[in-house]
C-alpha cells in the first residue's frame, strides 16, 4: 500500500509526523513524497491513497481575491497548481483523499470554492496556535454526514493553526463541522455516490496530542480502510 503526501515544504520534523501519524493506522504502507520542488508528479500512478498536507497559503488569485495577497503568508503559486492537478489526477483515479489545514483549503478552492484570506481580519477570533504547545477548541459535527458517521459523536476538541479558512463552498462539497465560531472545521462531498472518498479537515490528527480522539484515531483508522480497498 502506497500513500501520496503533497510536500508540506517544512522542515524535516513536520514531514515526519505525517510519515508517523501513516504507519501509525498502515504500519506496511509506503508514504510517497509528491512534491512540487523534486518533479515527482508521476509517481501518483504509484498510489493508493492521497494526503494533502498542510503549509503555506493557497495565493489568493486562485479563488478571485487577488487584491487581498497581501494577507497571504508563505505562498508558493508552483505549489498550488501542482496540488491542483494532484487532486484532478487523484480523482481520475479515484483515489481516497484526505486534506489537512491547507488541505482541505486547497481542495475547496480546486472545486471552485473561496478562502477567507485572514479570519481575524473577516471578524473572527484567531484559530492560530502561536507559542502554545497545542491550541484546542470546540468543534461541532453536523448529523447525518459522513465524518459524523466516523467519529461517533456531535461535539469534541480539536487542535488548529491557521488564519485562512473556507468561504464559499465548492462544487460537490458540503460542510461537515463547524468551530464554535462558525468557522469551517471539515468537509466532504454532498452526494458520495460514485466518487472517491474524500475528507477535508481544517485540524492536525498528526499534531494531536490525544491519540485515541475520535477527530484522530477514527478518521485515520477510515482513512488507513479506504485506501486499503483500493490496493485490493
């Protein structure tokens, strides 16, 4: 079993807790490095699954907001348009995908979808962790959705770090949990049927200090099962 991971374009640390929180829930899966820096495109035929991980901003050009780049933070456009085509590859292949933090931004903006630039500068509290070792907040799951579904419960904590954050929804998707504050917490398609599985999530599972969370261990234990069906 293969796993794809989009380059989070950090330092060898970030890198290593997405190849552990893997082999955590797939101990025999590979992880294949998908970076726009190495050209390793291609090597998405290899895989089975997709992790789009978190880092830098999406540029706001990409979802008609160019006149806010200047509240755009570590942009790096060859990212973007090389994530953009990973996600129309994945889906082609109908490949599981799962999206963290700019994941699941990147995603809503590839199905034509807005970002909220800077949520603090919209009117919203900081969902940034800052110098904290772990920022959590509350999240509410809405009924009847797939991560609803997974997790097993309405309300729970959840760890972020982030300043953009989903706008208008893009086509195909729907919101499957909120923060307290009515920011956009996780997405998914609206009508699943005959597409792959797909799960965006604005927290870390690889930075979550409870292990045994549902908002961690469920997600990647569904994850880990889908990609799985896929190898089969």
């Amino acid at each position: 079993m293969i796993i794809g991971l989009t380059d989070p374009m950090r330092d060898e640390a970030t890198y290593g807790r997405y190849v552990t929180l893997v082999k955590k829930w797939a101990p025999k899966a590979e992880v294949q490095i998908l970076s726009c820096v190495t050209g390793t495109f291609s090597e998405i035929e290899r895989c089975d699954g997709v992790i789009l991980s978190g880092g830098g901003d999406v540029h706001p050009k990409f979802y008609g907001e160019e006149e806010n780049a200047g509240s755009a933070r570590d942009v790096r456009i060859g990212r973007d348009l090389f994530e953009f085509d990973i996600i129309r590859e994945g889906m082609e292949r109908n490949l599981p995908m799962l999206g963290i933090c700019r994941g699941l931004q990147v995603f809503n903006v590839a199905m034509g979808g807005t970002l909220m630039p800077d949520i603090e500068e919209a009117g919203f509290p900081s969902h940034l962790k800052g110098d904290a070792a772990e920022r959590l907040h509350g999240v509410t799951v809405v009924p009847g959705t797939i991560l609803h579904g997974i997790v097993g419960i309405g309300e729970g904590a959840i760890n972020t770090s982030h300043h953009q954050a989903a706008g208008k929804i893009g086509r195909g998707l729907r919101v499957a949990a909120k923060s307290e504050d009515g920011i956009v917490e996780a997405m998914e398609w609206e009508e699943p049927s005959g597409k792959p599985f797909v799960l965006l999530l604005q927290w870390h599972p690889e930075c979550m200090s409870n292990e045994v969370s549902p908002f961690a261990r469920e997600i990647m234990k569904r994850f880990a099962a889908e990609v799985k069906t896929i190898r089969k």
